[in-house]
C-alpha cells in the first residue's frame, strides 16, 4: 500500500477482529515507526507492545471501558519521557517537545500500521495514573497514548473535516 492510500483510508476503528497479528508483525511496524522526527533526536519515548489479555483489560479499565483495547491483539501504549527533553530545552521540552514528540511517533506508528492492512485508534481518554502502575513506568514516565492494533471488524466511517479554506492560511 501507497502512503497516501495509508493516509486516505486510516479512520479510527473501534471493533476489531479476534485474528492475532504475529509480534514480528508489530516489531517491523514499531521499527519503521522510529523514523519518526523528535526535537533534538533526542526521542523521549518508550513504547509498551501489549499482547497478554489480563494487562489489556486492565488498560480498557484504566481508558474507562473502551471495550476495543480488548478486542484488539495488541495495544501499544506510547510514553513519553520528559526529563529527556527537558535535560536539553528545559521546560520547552518537558512540556511541549515531549508530547510533540510522542504524537509524531504515534501518527508514524497508525499509518504504518495501514500500510500492513492494518487498523487502529488513538486513544487518549484515559486515566494516566492506572495506566502508569498498570505498564510499571518509572517515575516521570507518561503514557500519552494506547493504540488498539488488530484487523478491523467494522466499516470505515467517512468523517468530515473542515474545509481547507477555512483553516489554512497562504502567506504569498
Ligand atoms: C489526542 C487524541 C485522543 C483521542 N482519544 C480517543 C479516545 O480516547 N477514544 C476514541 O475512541 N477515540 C479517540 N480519538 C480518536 C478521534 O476521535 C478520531 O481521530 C477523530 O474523531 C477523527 O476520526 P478518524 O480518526 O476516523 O479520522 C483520539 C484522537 C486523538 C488525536
């Protein structure tokens, strides 16, 4: 698959299929999603492949029953690791670079992710404090995101967005 078809056809799935994805699968997807940017290169993140059921109920718990982090074979969790940004750009780095970072890496990670004919979702909406205990971060450690990563079991949803010329701005 092209890269823009990766990125025309990557929509948020939310019911997934039982069929598992080998873990080589993944390793070459998290591999390739490492060329992600990050301020520095100094990428402040960590990245939690998880495959065992128990652990992923505990993080559909944490992400307040979003039932789909249990459906999918795998979840990765993105970390962030502030003091590895901050230790270079101070509180630009802890506060913005860090998540900016993270974020890059995520996207990296969704669209590759399609280009295997794979699907996934961001998920956001979760309690970072269970999550935390539930993955044993170190201290100063956050996990910013989960990402359910399976075969989709539902549709792709066309979902708007705002038109171009409302949003962007060309300086000529
Ligand atoms: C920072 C962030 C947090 C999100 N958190 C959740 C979430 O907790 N649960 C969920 O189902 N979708 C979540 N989403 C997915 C968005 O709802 C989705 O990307 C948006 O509606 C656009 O739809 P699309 O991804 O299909 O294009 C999140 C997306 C982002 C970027």
């Amino acid at each position: 698959m092209e890269l823009l078809e990766a990125i025309k056809t990557r929509r948020s799935i939310r019911h997934y299929e039982p069929t598992e994805v080998p873990k080589d699968v993944v390793t070459q997807i998290l591999q390739l999603a490492l060329n992600a940017p990050s301020a520095g290169n100094k990428q402040p993140w960590r990245i939690h492949a998880v495959h065992n059921a128990t652990l992923r109920k505990h993080l559909c718990d944490a992400a307040g029953g979003q039932l789909f982090l249990m459906e999918a074979p795998w979840v990765i969790c993105v970390v962030a690791v502030p003091e590895e940004s901050a230790a270079r750009y101070g509180e630009r780095g802890r506060t913005l670079y860090c998540i900016q970072d993270t974020a890059a890496l995520v996207t990296h990670i969704m669209l590759i992710a399609r280009n295997f004919g794979l699907d996934t979702c961001w998920v956001g909406a979760f309690d970072e404090k269970k999550a935390g205990e539930i993955l044993q971060l170190p201290v100063g450690q956050r996990c910013v995101a989960m990402i359910p990563l399976g075969y989709a079991a539902e549709p792709r949803k066309d979902r708007p967005r705002k038109p171009l010329n409302e949003i962007a701005t060309f300086h000529e």
